[in-house]
C-alpha cells in the first residue's frame, strides 16, 4: 500500500513538473492574421478575441511578458498576412517574439462563397474554391518559413477554423462545410511540415453553434466562441486544461467601433509626426503602433458588404 501511494505521489508530482516546466518561460506574444485575431465581434466591431483571453490567462499566470495584435486585420488573406511578416515594420517584434498565433486562409476560400442568410442559403464555384485553397497552401507554406528565419525564438501556432454558418438549412451546410474541412487540413499540413503546431477548433463549434455564432448575417462568434478557441490554444499549450479559461474569467464587453480606431490611428500618427520633429527615425515599437490599424478605413466598406474574416 505505501509503495502504491509512493508511486501515485511520484506520478503526480511528475506531471506537475512537466507542466510547470512547460510553463516556466515568460512570453513575447504576437497573434497575426485576420479579424479572429483581431478579436471582431458579430456585429462589426472589435473586442476581446481568442488572442487576448490567451494573452490574459498567460498575465494571469506570470507567464507573459509583451502581446500585441497590432498584426491581426479584419479581412486579411494569406497573402496579406504574408506581406505584413515580410514588412519592415515586423522585424524587431518577430526577432523579439517566443509565442506566436497565426489566423490565416478563412478570407481566401470564404470570400468565394454566396450567402443569403434570410433564405438560409449557401453557393459557391468549385473551381474557383480549389484554386482559393491551393493559393493559401502556398503562402501559408511562405508564411511559415518566413516566421522560421525572422521569429526564430518563437513557438509558432497555426490556428483551425470553424464551420461559419450554423443558421443555414442543413441540406446547405455540406458543400461548404467540406471546403472548410480542406482548409483545415492544409493549415494542419503546412504547420506540421515546418515544426508548427496546429490548434483544431472546428470540433468545438460543429455545424449547428448558433449559440456562439449569434448574428445570422455574421460569421463571428461571441465571447463564448472565442473562449473555446482559446481553451483549444490553453489546452495544447500547457498539455494539459490546468490553463482553461472559464466562462466567469471572461471580461466585460468593452467593443470598439472602426470609426473609434480610426480616430486613434489619426492621434497615433499626430505623435508620430511630433516624434519624428524630435528623431530622425521612429523607433520600431513606434512604426508597428501606427501601422497596427492602419488601413481600416478601406476595408471597412468592404467588411461591411461582404461578411470576412
């Protein structure tokens, strides 16, 4: 009996010390990609996302030391969030960064399908869908390996996508759904191949999470929706669910409007101009600020007209 109890207390002893070793380090954490990470809201506004629970569990936790998002834009494809890891801009944070969480590949395959939510229903063209979905398997293979040369301190996620449209007739759902499940699997694919780690978030929502996904006109989800994203980041960060978010830990709503962001991308470039009377050159903390948003105001109309991601 006391051997039994010995070896029971050295088994959990033993976990405990791998997780707290999984855990020991504190983060430099970048979420990149589009409006997932941007953390938008059903209803066309930006709050707390999956990247910004992750980011407060980790505060919460003592285990991070910086986090941005000033890299996750509504409405970004791969080759978007492409360019913005190649940009100058981008340097010093991703040489700086040890966590990194990528949202990628939605806005080229989605942005193809036709939706009419009141009629509940759901069309695309195929060939144009396997074309979307060959073009984010390359840049997302060239995102990967730009963040292997320019992060390379960093332990890089690729986040999975949900099926977006559980309001639609069920005899709508399959055609789509089964382009989303091809997405997933190359953005698993690709993270695999370059040592990335692949979050899966589809089993989360199903085919029917009208409760996570609210707005019928809208593929975003709530906050609950965006805890389970993060609980699936939580769960394969630690290896175990001792980082899980639950629902009482989610804060308040404090939603901000892209006429607001605008408003602060104008202040920030009003004491960038000032600084720069004062320095030759911006510091690097200074470029990422302004560019964070910037270029809202063109993709607003486009937001609004077509449901991105």
């Amino acid at each position: 009996m006391k051997r039994l109890l010995s070896i029971i207390g050295a088994t959990i002893l033993t976990m405990a010390l791998g997780v707290s070793s999984a855990l020991a380090q504190t983060e430099n954490y970048l979420s990149i990609g589009d409006s997932l990470a941007a953390g938008q809201t059903p209803y066309q506004q930006i709050d707390t996302g999956y990247s910004d629970l992750i980011a407060m569990k980790l505060e919460m936790t003592g285990q991070l030391s910086f986090y941005t998002k000033e890299f996750a834009f509504p409405g970004y494809t791969t080759a978007d969030v492409l360019k913005r890891v190649k940009s100058e801009e981008a340097s010093d944070l991703l040489a700086n960064a040890t966590l990194i969480t990528v949202s990628a590949g939605a806005n080229d395959l989605l942005r193809l399908v036709q939706v009419n939510p009141t009629a509940g229903t759901l069309a695309f063209a195929q060939l144009q869908t396997d074309y979307a979905l060959n073009i984010a398997r390359k840049n997302m293979a060239e995102i990967l390996d730009e963040l292997k040369v320019r992060a390379p301190k960093a332990k890089v996620y690729v986040m999975g996508y949900y099926f977006a449209y559980p309001s639609v007739h069920a005899t709508q759902k399959e055609g789509t759904n089964a382009q989303l499940v091809k997405l997933n699997k190359i953005l698993q694919q690709q993270a695999e191949h370059t040592g990335a780690v692949f979050i899966d978030v589809y089993d989360s929502f199903g085919l029917n999470a009208t409760n996570l996904l609210p707005n019928i006109s809208d593929v975003h989800p709530n906050f609950e929706g965006y805890r389970q994203m993060a609980n699936a980041f939580l769960h394969e960060y630690s290896g175990s669910k001792t980082l899980a978010i639950s629902s009482n830990e989610l804060p308040k709503p404090n939603p901000i409007s892209f006429e607001q962001i605008l408003e602060q991308v104008a202040k920030a470039e009003q004491k960038q101009v000032e600084k720069e009377k004062e320095k030759e050159k911006p510091s690097p903390t200074a470029r990422a600020i302004q560019g964070g948003f910037k270029g809202y105001a063109a993709f607003m109309e486009k937001v609004r007209a077509k449901e991105l991601f």
